[in-house]
C-alpha cells in the first residue's frame, strides 16, 4: 500500500524557501530597479524639476536692482536741493558756492565731488583744500580750508600773500594784521647770482613759517640781504638776527624762550640756535 506523498519544495505551506520567479529580484537576468535620479530641487508629479521658484526668484531680483537704479537716477527723491559751505574765512560761503556750481536738482549720485573740488581750487586760489560731501538724501556740503599767509611781498600800492609752501595767493590792497612784509635787498650781495629772488624768497617764507604766532604778531619786517643774512624787524624797534634759513624750526623756539626771558631787550642773536644771546636793554 502506498504511503502519504511528501509535498514538492518550494510550495506554499511547505516551510521551503519559495522559488524566485523569473522576475524576482536578484535573479541572474532580472531587470533592475530604476536608480534615484541625482537631480535636486522640488519636484512635482513625476519627478520633475520644478523651476518657477528659481525664475521668480531672478526676476524679483532684476525688478529690485532696476527699480533701485529708477530710484537713484530717475526718481526725484534724491536729487540735489541744497548746497552748503562751511569753513570760510576771509572768503564767504556765497563766493565758495558759485565756484563750486552745482548742479541743483541733479541726482545726488551722479555729482562728481572731485570736478567740484577742481573747480573751486582753480576758481579762487585762496582755498587749500576742500571736502566735498553727500549729505543724504538732498544735499552737498563742501568744506573748505583757506590758506594762510605768512609773509607779504610789497608790489606797488598792494600785498601779495604767500603762504608757508611759498605758494602766492592772493593780492589785496591792505596788509593783513599780524603778517611781516619782506624787504630784499640782495642786489649787492656777492652770493646773488648763486641765489636768486626765488631762493631768497623761499628761505624768507621758512623763517616767517617758523615763527610762533605771538612772534609773527610781533614781526614788522623779514629783511633778506643775502642766503645767510636774515633779520627780522620786531616792535618798538627790536631787531633780530637770524643768518640763513637753516634750522629755522630750532632758531623759532630760541627767538620765543629769549623774548620771554629779556622782554626788555633790544637785540636778540639765533643765529646759532644752541647758544642764542640778547644785548640792549
């Protein structure tokens, strides 16, 4: 008689591991499931990229810089209406502004601060040195710097003014208060053709440009007779002797500590600054 038939491998209830199919994955010859896609950003149905945020995004910032640029230059929120100037002193703030002309009602960026600065320097020689400013969001301030002279040159009925580089800057008909006027007198001296005017009145500006400015009040006249023969004449007819242009700075602060020291006399020597001497009384 027969047995019991033991059930095949493989079927369902058998306790066997299932057969793979011809399908199933890891089959030698099974199709592979489709690898991620490396691509990123949001997606939507189907796994495509969406791109509308990224174009949205480029065309508000194109908006914002052309709009910005429509606000600097085309909009008249920031255009200039008030130009000021400060500084002046001999000079007043309407003859810096005319020298400046600025363009009112321009836009406040497009205003060349440099082309203004040029053309105040050249326009009125007085001033040094100016700043000019964006004051936000309608105006331009300048602020100038005149220069000051330390010495003046007779010529005719008037005074030049030279300031402590040498530089003449200006011609007025009364001499500034506190400033000595030069007297040349190197036609004889045999060094002349050596030093010319020029010269001599360069080492005249270092002497006056060295002075304190209680001494420069005090200075009537820097008389020059040759390179190193400088004498400068004080009130009530003191007199000093100063030699050449040399340590000029040094000779400045021995002329101040003698005046304090003998107020009284009539003659002072800082021709050799280290060993300075007064005489007269």
């Amino acid at each position: 008689m027969a047995g019991a038939t033991t059930a095949p491998r493989g079927t369902p209830g058998s306790g066997g591991s299932p057969r793979k199919g011809p399908d199933s994955p890891g089959r030698p010859g099974a199709p592979k499931p489709p690898a991620p896609s490396r691509r990123s950003g949001p997606r939507g149905p189907g796994g495509r990229v969406r791109r509308g945020p990224v174009l949205a995004a480029l065309v508000a910032a194109a908006l914002l810089a052309g709009g910005g640029t429509w606000v600097l230059y085309g909009s008249s929120w920031l255009r200039v209406e008030k130009v000021t100037a400060a500084g002046t002193e001999v000079l007043t703030a309407e003859q810096v502004l005319a020298a400046a002309a600025v363009p009112v009602g321009a836009p406040l960026v497009s205003v060349d601060t440099d082309e203004i600065e040029s053309r105040v320097r050249g326009r009125l020689p007085r001033i040094d040195s100016v700043d000019v400013v964006r004051a936000w969001p309608h105006g331009i301030g300048l602020k100038v710097t005149e220069r000051k002279p330390v010495l003046l040159i007779k010529k005719g009925s008037d005074f030049v003014e030279v300031d402590a580089s040498g530089v003449r800057f200006d011609t007025v008909v009364k001499a500034p208060a506190g400033v000595p006027v030069l007297e040349l007198n190197a036609g004889r001296s045999p060094s002349a053709r050596r030093f010319d005017e020029e010269r001599l009145l360069h080492e005249a500006v270092l002497v006056a440009g060295s002075l304190q400015p209680a001494v420069a009040k005090e200075t009537v006249q820097v008389k020059v007779g040759s390179y190193d023969s400088v004498v400068l004449e004080l009130t009530r007819g003191r007199t000093v002797a100063w030699g050449s242009g040399e340590q000029s700075d040094a000779k400045g602060r021995a002329l101040t500590a003698l005046l304090k020291a003998a107020p009284k006399a009539g003659h002072f020597d800082v021709s050799v600054p280290t060993a300075p001497a007064v005489s007269g009384s």
